[in-house]
C-alpha cells in the first residue's frame, strides 16, 4: 500500500481503542519478570558456553601478540577467538569500526578476543589471564584542538549527504553585521553515553550453515544485514530474534561486538555461546553521542524580528564516521530571511561516535535554546514572545514548502498559562525561597518526523483472536500496545483479543526502532496489512468489501452480520510505503518545554522543582505510553543538563568515567514533578494513523530550558553542559 496522498477518514479515526490511555500489555510479563530477555534466553540454548569478551587497552596501535596459553590452560575454558582464528571478517554497513579487533587497533576497549568456557566465571577468570602486547599509537583525543583543521562536511540528512557543505539563504555576513541587536556565542555539549538499563546481550546458535541469535536490537532488518556481511553469510541463513529490549536510546541501532563475538564463538566451539558486554566496557566498546562545539550568532531587528541567523557545529568520529547533526533543527525551527549552518568533522580516536536519543536536535537545542535566551535578554523581551514573534509555518529555507502542521505558539502559550510564566521575574537572581534562588525558564522543542517503510502479518484464528506478526521492536517505548490497538480498532475486535509477535527477522520487515519514526511507522505498516486482511474477510463472507463494518468481533454489512472468526485461517500481509508527501510538506513535531529550578544559595547545588512540557506531535496513538516516552526523555534531559558527561582522557583516549557508579544520571529524587500535555491534533500527511513521532520530541529542548531556569534563579549564565555547580559559583 503506498501513502501518496493525505489520509482520508479511515477506520482508525473511530478512537474506539485508537488515542485512548491504555496499560502496557507487556507490563505484567515485563514487571513480574516473565519476559526473557536475551541473555535470559535458557529455553533456546540450555547447553550454551559463555563468552567473555577481552577488550583492547590501548585507542590505537597495533596488537603485536596474544598471549593465551595460560587463559587456555584454565578450568572449563572451551575456546578462544581472535582476529586470527576468526578468518576473514568484513564490516557493517552501519558500522565504522571494526567489532573484533587485531592486528590493528582502532579505539579503546575494541574487542580482541573472546573466552569461551563452561560458565561464565570461569571465562571471566580466564579472560583475565589474556596478556596483550600492544604498540601504542599516536592518536587524536582532543574535539578543541582538532577542530581548526577539521574540513566542512555536508549535512548527512539533507538530500543524501550530496548538499552543500555549507548551507546559505540570503547573505547572512551582511545582514548580521548591520543588525541592531545581537549575539554571538559559544555553547559546548560533552560525550554522553546511552547507559540503557539491559546491557548489549546475544545467545548465538548454528544449526549447519545457518546461524540464529537471540539478541538485544532495535533495528532487526538492518542488523541481520550487517550480521551477515560481517560473517560473510548470505543473509537468509541468519536469524535475528529480539522479542524484548530493555532499552536502547540509538545504542542498539547497529551489529555491535556481542552478536559477533557470540556467533564466532558459537562456531568455534561447535554449540551455543552467550555474551553480554559487561557494563564497565559498553562506554567505551559500543558508540556515543559525540561531544560538540557549536557558535550562534543570531541578529535582530529592535522589535524582535530575526534577521539573521548562523548556526556552526563542530565534532569528532573515528575516520570514516559522521557528524553530530546539531545545526538540524536551526534550519527549520525559526523565521530569518538571511541564514547559514555548517559543520565540521575532526578526526579522533575515541570510541565510534554515532546516533543517541534525538541525535542532532538534542545537543543542538541545548545550544540554540539558551542563544534565544540571551537575545530575549538583549531584546527586553519575555522569551516566550520572542519566539512566537519569529515563528515560521513554512521551511525558511525553502519558503514554498509548509509544514504539514505546526503549533508552536499553542505549545508555548498553553505551556506558559498553565505553569504560571507570568510569575517568572525577568530580572534574574530575584526570587528567594528561604536558601534556595528560584528560577523559571522555557525552550522550544523540535524534531523531525521520519516515516518509514514498514510490514506486518495479520491473520484470525478459530476462537476470533487476531494475531500480528512483525520484526518491529518494543525498546521499552510501548510498541506491543500500539499494534495491538491498531489491530483491535481495524478489525473490530478487544485489545485482549490482539496477540502480537514481535522482533524475529522471519517476520515481515518493520521500520525498527529508531528516530522516533517507529510508532507512526510500524502501525502504519499493521494499518495496510489489516485493510488488506478486511478485504479478504469480506469477500470470504460473502460481503460488500467498500460497505463493511468491523465491530465488537462481528462483521456487518447492511444488515446481515457473521462473526469474525468465521473467517478463521486467513491472514494478509501487506507494506505501508511512502510516496513524496514528506517532500512536499515539512513534516516536524514540536513542544513548549518548561522548568522550575532551585539552586542553593550556599553551596550552588540545583535541584529541578518542576518540569512542563506541552507536545505537538499529531494524532496522540496511546497517551499513557507517549506520556512515559516524553517524561522519560524529561528525565533525559535533566541528565543532560546538570549530570552526564563522558569524561575525555586525552592523553590515552578513553572515557574516564565508563559504569554507572561515575557517569551520572538522574534517579527518582531528581525529578520531583513532571507535567506533559498533548495537543493531539491528527495529521493527515504522515500516514493514515495521522500520528508522528513523540519519543525523542520530550527531550529536545529539556537541556536548554533548566540552563534558562538556573540563569533566572543566579544570573550566572553557563553556556558549557553538563552546568555543574562549580561552573556558576
Ligand atoms: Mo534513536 S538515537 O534513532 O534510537
């Protein structure tokens, strides 16, 4: 089925069970600790050996020997593998570094081999018997110093990464320069880790030349591909099996070392191999939101109006590896005739760079949010009538485009009556209660909406149930839920009459979990699979297929009704793909974020008192799980803003600071309140469930709406994250 024209009313817009708040399916599994997860997996592969993985201990060299005859010599051990006894291995296409690494070494804590043994303590002790002698090479970990020589690179998301290296509208040099009011500013993001709760995991298991793992991914198609590649096995002989994640945040987008140290392991050790990469390791192994240093100049008209804009970006990857895309959201969130955003991309030898929650927009919004701050500022302005003065309802850089829809203002307005902005006190550092300074700040939120091709299976049984089946994942996000209401509404049936299969690569190929595009996505994909199933049950039946109704299990036409499992046995599958409407109309989602913080005045600590957010973000398809997406990402946020950071040792290129007991996130105590409202305005060009994206929409802007607030409640303005209290003493 092909979505080249915006969506009528179709069977979704009933709302029976579509848009209402609905309890997790999964939850009673998940909370009583029935899911299994990968690692869990004791049902497929009872006679599994365990692997642990030895990592590198050097950024970059050359690994000149292994020494493994004493780890060889260890009780229970099985097998080793390395580069060596590996054979030819090729790479990814997601993949910049290599996952088994050797001779030569690319980043810290590579993978160089893996002990294979009868349990997982033995391969432990024997892995630590594994001497490495290395010849350490000079690499590059420092983003500021390598910045300068680093060349501009075109935006990987704008027209295939083929546009411009720079992209101009207007003469921005001119028109900033003569501007009355402006600012030009430097605002720095730091490494940041996913830290997902369930660690990268994989059971692998060979049957011949066919090889299935049980793993933890968010992206089954793409991942069986690389798998394949990887090993060199035509991708029908592999086997993906990812039913539940605990988590992925962009980190289990891609083939990572464990699937590929379990699989080799696996086949040098003639039965099943299970490996996780232990939590210390997964920061320096696995990928990372890359740190950024980002300059805004921004000029003004008297009255408020952006003339000119300029947003510049800087970051760093392994050769081969691409830029952190914080200018995104620049190109499209506000008005200004005169424009310019460009990146850069250094060379570094830290661990691969690669996509985290809202990648781009995130740590771009953290920039780009205080700048229209500090103009507010400069303007006299309140901040939130800045922004909706410069609001823009079509690209401004391609004018004759509009957005499919955009409501801002609303998400601003609505935000700043209902968190009482009118309190807010311009003049900072004004507002006392008892030690602390309080504060208030806003940002905008901004993220794209990406649809993607996306399939399903669809079929009745004998007592009614209608099962779906596809490789979609649920990372936690509530995608079980979403299917199976998709289902229930389009067939007519209850949710608990829904049964849903997810996350195997023999089912039909979804659009994964990434980009926020998977809700809209993967049902959009149960949606064309569910049309096509109606028309085989009415033709089945007997029935006018354009005048029938899918109710409380009866089909109904005129009036005549059989019952839905009278077609027990039929199944459809179908693929939602995209025509050009995505061209014609800029397709985002959007949010009014507000924060309320204390900081004590004594001792400088900040503690967040209350939290908005106001979405955008079409049609709304569960409101209880886009809710805990969004106030998740809050959380994210809060992270973001006050606590993570991946601390850079530039002499030997690692991160410092790789488990949880140093790389700080928010706990519960942390997010005292946290508010989120929809809009829930349906949007007829995204698909026919007219939903978007709204995962990664709560987090954009979190980070630059707490640094308003803390310089409402200080008058220190902190423009380098994490803002840790040293930094505004
Ligand atoms: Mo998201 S960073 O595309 O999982």
């Amino acid at each position: 089925m092909k979505f080249d024209t915006p969506a009528g009313t179709n069977p979704i817009d009933q709302g029976k069970v579509v848009g209402r708040p609905t309890p997790r399916i999964d939850g009673p599994l998940k909370t009583s600790g029935r899911a299994p997860y990968a690692y869990e997996r004791h049902d497929v592969a009872e006679n599994a050996a365990y692997g642990v993985i030895v990592h590198a201990g050097i950024a970059k060299g050359r690994l000149n020997a292994l020494h493994l005859d004493e780890a060889k010599a260890a009780p229970g051990v099985v097998t080793i593998v390395t580069a060596d006894t590996a054979g030819k291995l090729g790479k990814g296409n997601m993949n910049t570094a290599k996952l088994l690494g050797g001779p030569e070494i690319d980043h810290y804590h590579q993978a160089i081999a893996l002990v294979v043994a009868e349990t997982f303590e033995q391969a432990r002790a024997a892995a630590n018997l594994v001497r490495a002698d290395y010849a350490r090479g000079q690499g590059k970990y420092d983003l500021e110093a390598a910045l300068p020589g680093a060349p501009p690179v075109p935006d990987p998301n704008a027209n295939d990464g083929k546009g411009p290296k720079i992209d101009k509208v207007g003469d921005f040099e001119r028109f900033f320069a003569s501007a009355p009011v402006k600012l030009d500013q430097k605002y720095t993001t730091p490494d940041q880790s996913h830290a997902m709760m369930e660690p990268f995991a994989t059971i692998a298991a060979w049957k011949g030349d066919e090889l299935t793992v049980w793993t933890s991914n968010q992206m089954i198609n793409w991942t069986k591909g690389d798998l394949a590649k990887t090993l060199g096995l035509p991708k029908e002989k592999v086997r993906l099996d990812s039913p539940y994640v605990g988590g992925g945040f962009g980190g289990k987008l891609f083939l990572r070392a464990d699937a590929v140290m379990a699989a080799l392991g696996a086949r040098q050790a003639g039965r099943p191999v299970k490996v996780t990469i232990a939590r210390p390791m997964m920061a320096n192994n696995a990928t990372h939101r890359p740190a950024t240093i980002q300059r805004i100049r921004i000029g003004c008209d008297k009255d408020g109006t952006i003339t000119a804009i300029a947003h510049e970006s800087g970051s760093g990857d392994l050769p081969g590896g691409g830029p952190e895309t914080a200018v995104s959201q620049t190109k499209l969130l506000y008005a200004g005739a005169h424009r310019m955003t460009a990146m850069k991309l250094a060379v570094l030898d830290l661990p691969e760079g690669n996509a985290m929650r809202a990648p781009g927009e995130a740590p771009g919004l953290m920039a780009l949010e205080i700048a229209m701050d500090e103009m507010a500022e400069k303007l006299g302005m309140d901040p939130v009538q800045f922004r909706i003065k410069n609001d823009t309802m079509v690209d401004p850089e391609k004018p004759e485009r509009k957005f499919s829809q955009r409501h801002l203002v609303q998400c601003l307005n609505d935000g700043a009556q209902r968190f009482g902005w009118s309190r807010r006190n311009a003049k900072p550092a004004q507002v006392r209660d008892g030690r602390w300074l309080v504060g208030m700040g806003v940002a905008s939120g901004f993220r794209n909406n990406m649809n993607q091709k996306s399939a399903a299976r669809v079929g009745i049984d004998k007592q009614g149930m209608v099962t779906v089946a596809t490789d979609m994942t649920d990372i936690g996000t509530g995608t079980y839920t979403i299917v199976a209401q998709t289902a229930a509404e389009m067939m007519g049936v209850p949710i608990d009459s829904v049964n849903v299969l997810l996350g195997d690569s023999s089912f039909p190929v979804s659009a994964g979990s990434g980009g926020q595009w998977g809700g809209n996505s993967s049902t959009a994909g149960v949606y064309a699979a569910c049309m096509k199933l109606r028309e085989a049950v009415a033709q089945k039946l007997g029935f006018n297929a354009t005048d029938v109704t899918f109710a409380n299990g009866k089909v109904t036409s005129g009036n005549r009704s059989a019952d839905l499992k009278d077609a027990a046995g039929l199944s459809a599958e179908e693929t939602m793909e995209y025509g050009d409407l995505a061209k014609q109309y800029q397709q985002s989602t959007f949010a009014g974020h507000f924060v309320e913080v204390g900081v004590d005045a004594y001792t400088g600590e900040i503690r967040i008192r209350r939290m908005l957010a106001v979405c955008d973000a079409g049609r709304i398809i569960n409101p209880t799980s886009a809710r805990s997406q969004v106030i998740g990402a809050m959380t994210m946020g809060v992270g973001a803003a006050l606590m993570e950071e991946l601390a850079v040792d530039k002499r030997f290129g690692f991160f410092v600071n790789h488990d949880l007991a140093t790389y700080e996130v928010p706990v519960h105590a942390d997010i005292p309140h946290q508010e989120v409202v929809f809009l829930d305005y349906p949007d007829d060009t995204t698909s026919p469930m007219k939903a978007k994206g709204v995962g990664e929409l709560g987090l954009c802007g979190v980070g630059a709406a707490i640094a308003n607030a803390i310089y409402n409640a200080t008058g220190v303005r902190v423009r380098d994250y994490p803002i840790t209290l040293e930094k505004h003493l």
